[in-house]
C-alpha cells in the first residue's frame, strides 16, 4: 500500500482530487527518501496551526485575541469587540468566497486590515498589556501543534510562520506554550521564523501606534517577504517543503521560491461544504476537513523522520 492511500485508509477526514493521487504519492515518496536534511516548513498560523473552533466556539485569531479582550477599549469606553466583530462580518465572507478572484479580494482585505489597525491605535494598547491578553485568550494550538514544532526544532527543520496576523501575539504564545521555542534563541541557529504583522509602539509612552514594514493581509504572502532574512539563508540547500495553510491564498507563501523540487500542499478547510472542498482540492494536494489535530502532518513527519 502506497503512503497516499495508507494515510487515507487511516483519516477520513483527508481528501486528495483523484487527478492528483499519483502526483501527490509522488511527491510524499519524494519528500521520505530524501529526509529531513532536504526539508522545510512554511506554516500560516491563524486557524492552520491555531484551532479553529472547540466545542462548537469559534475561537478567536491573533488579532481577535486582543479584540475579545474585555480590557481593551474604545475612547467612548465602547468594548473594541463590538466594532472589530462588525469588521469581520462585512469582510470574512470576501475573504472565504471561493467565487471571487483573489484581485477582487485584495482592495477588501487592505480596507479590512487598515480599519483593524486604526481600532487598535485608538485603544493605547501598550506592549506591557499584550502578554497578560495573550495568557488569558481562548486562543489553543491545534492538537499536537506543540509536538510537530518541537519535533522540527530538534531536528533543526527550518520552519517559516507566515502570517497576516498580529506577528506580536505569535511569539508570546509560542513562547508559553512551546518551551523549546523559548530556547531556541540562546542557540547559533534559530530554526522558527516568524513573517506578520508586528506592532510598532511610540518610544515614549510605549502605546501601539501600528504596524512595521509592509501590512501583510491574506492575499500578498508573497516569498519577496523573506528575502535577507537568516531563513531564506537556511533554505538554501532545502529543496523540498511542506506548506500548511487554510485559506486559498496561502499557497502563495512560498511563489517565487527557488529551486524548490518537491512540494507538498497541505489545506485545513475550516469549514466544510462541497463546493469549497472542491475548490480546496484544485489547490492543495491534501485537505483536511473539519479537524482540529494535526494528525496528519505529524503521521507525514514521521515517515519522514523514519
């Protein structure tokens, strides 16, 4: 029994497009025979390695960590929560609309983003404030995140989070919740990157007053972001990578990489329905529906890893 199909035989929630099985078989022996030497991960974050929903709760995104806290407000005293929700109702279906054009998408997100940040400035959030709402959100790795980012760094496989988040909030939770992320920084090598949105504070009062560099949003996850950077450094001589994503625009992390050899798309649709399985197939090799564990990326490292 070939990989594919014993990965499939073993997860039903695991979907591949029958044009693609020999391809992605293909490529699954490919990234196995050559080991994790070879290998590299570029991971979104929000709801790809976060969970997604528990117990039927939608929990909360990087940037909705600090907007469903009941400490962060408006200057009318209004909870930043009511207007950020009114935000995410006007933009989220745009963003998950699998009939429109990632063109049309694009001026949305921006309006999206831009309107998001301007919230937050009002607030005087302050950097002080940020590990306190990082500890007290609902925001959980999927199940068995921890082990497949431990696992990476202890085999020293370059991992890239590649988020159009709050890149601020990444770090605190991995700095809590992973330990050998913590340690990482007192190694020569770091091993995780992280590419977001990372907030910028004035120099005297230390209040967030937005974001550095280029606004990153859902659908400009270009590779031009990582050039210059110890990462792109490291994956030089790595030919081969997985890519996680749950949106149809992250398998734009990695455009315009070079000398890349085998590639394995992997999706998490958040939110099953027939139509955007279908359109999840034509774009991911692997897409995992409604599931809140990262089995399946983990069963792959071990075949790997073997």
């Amino acid at each position: 029994m070939s990989i594919l199909d014993r990965l499939l035989s073993t997860n039903h929630q695991l979907h591949v497009d029958e044009e693609k099985h020999i391809q992605v078989n293909k490529i699954l022996t490919a990234l196995i025979e050559d080991g994790i030497d070879k290998l590299h991960i570029v991971a979104d974050y929000d709801y790809t390695l976060s969970r997604y929903e528990k117990n039927g709760q939608i929990l909360p995104t990087t940037f909705g960590v600090i907007e469903s806290c009941d400490k962060v407000r408006l200057p009318d005293n209004t909870l930043l929560r009511i207007k950020a929700d009114e935000l995410r109702l006007h933009y989220h279906p745009f963003e998950m609309d699998v009939h429109m054009s990632v063109e049309q998408k694009i001026p949305l997100m921006i309006e999206w983003w831009r309107a998001a940040q301007d919230l937050l400035i009002s607030c005087n959030i302050t950097k002080s404030m940020l590990f306190d709402i990082v500890k007290e959100s609902q925001m959980e790795f999927k199940d068995g995140v921890n082990e497949f980012i431990a696992r990476s760094l202890k085999d020293k496989i370059p991992i890239l989070i590649f988020s159009a988040g709050l890149g601020d909030i990444i770090e605190i939770f991995l700095e809590i919740n992973v330990p050998a992320f913590r340690l990482q920084e007192h190694t020569p090598t770091e091993s995780t990157h992280i590419v977001s949105n990372f907030m910028d504070y004035d120099s005297k009062s230390f209040h967030f007053t937005g974001f550095k560099d280029k606004l990153i949003h859902a659908f400009n996850k270009n590779e031009y972001e990582i050039y210059d950077t110890p990462y792109y450094n490291q994956i030089k001589q790595r030919p081969n990578v997985i890519l996680l994503g749950d949106t149809l625009g992250d398998v734009g992390m990695i455009a315009g990489m070079k000398n890349l050899q085998n590639i394995l798309k992997i999706g998490f649709l958040n939110n099953y329905n027939e139509t955007k399985l279908k359109v999840y197939k034509s774009v991911y090799d692997l897409v995992i529906c409604n599931d809140q564990t990262f089995t399946i990326p983990n069963q792959i490292l071990d075949e790997i890893q073997k």
